[in-house]
C-alpha cells in the first residue's frame, strides 16, 4: 500500500505550511484524488490515523474529494466520463480521446481552526 507513504508526504507538507503561516490547530485537510489516480481514496483514508499519530494533525478530520475521470472525443469534442462509458465515447462509440481530468491528487484545502 503506497497510500501510507504518499499520506506521511502529505502530513509533512501540511505541516512545513502550518509552521510557516503561524497556524496552531487543524481542523480539516481536504483532499481531491482523480478517479483515475493511483490512489484509492479507501486507503487513503484507512492509513490517514497511522500517518496523523503524533503529528499536529493528530485530532483532524480528512475530507476526500472525488474528481471525475473525463475525457475529450478527438472525434465528435464530446466530453465524457471514462470509468462510467469504458473510455468508449458515449456519442460517437470510438476509443480516441484526450484525457481532460481524473489523475490528480492534491492538498485542496487547509481549514484551521
């Protein structure tokens, strides 16, 4: 499980932040994971207790956004959702897009307290 990794960087980073900006108390970290990311949320939010344990994220709370996977038809321009048309354009039923969004995985928010 490379979540747990990738969650200590985010703690890490989150904390670097909190330090520089004078904040003493975390409430909320909201992070936004693609569809299409390597990370799965479930995990994500299953290592987040073990990455937090004696940081001063310790008592927050994680909110995970989840960002479509879409798509652009290099065909027709319709945008669509990958996962739900099986990266088969749902207008024109061909199989060459341009992939718009669904890979991200980022800090979208810092909410102190």
């Amino acid at each position: 499980m490379h979540e747990l990794g990738v969650v200590i960087e985010v703690v890490k980073t989150v904390e670097n932040f909190a330090i520089k900006n004078n904040i003493k108390k975390i409430d909320t970290l909201v992070l936004q994971i693609g569809e299409l990311s390597a990370m799965i949320p479930r995990y994500v939010e299953a290592c987040y207790p073990a990455a937090v344990d004696g940081t001063m994220l310790q008592d927050t709370k994680l909110k995970i956004e989840i960002l479509p996977g879409n798509a652009l038809c290099r065909k027709c321009n319709k945008v669509f959702n990958i996962i739900e048309n099986k990266g088969i354009c749902p207008n024109c039923n061909v199989k060459d897009y341009e992939l718009l969004c669904g890979r991200e995985f980022r800090i979208k928010e810092i909410i102190a307290c």
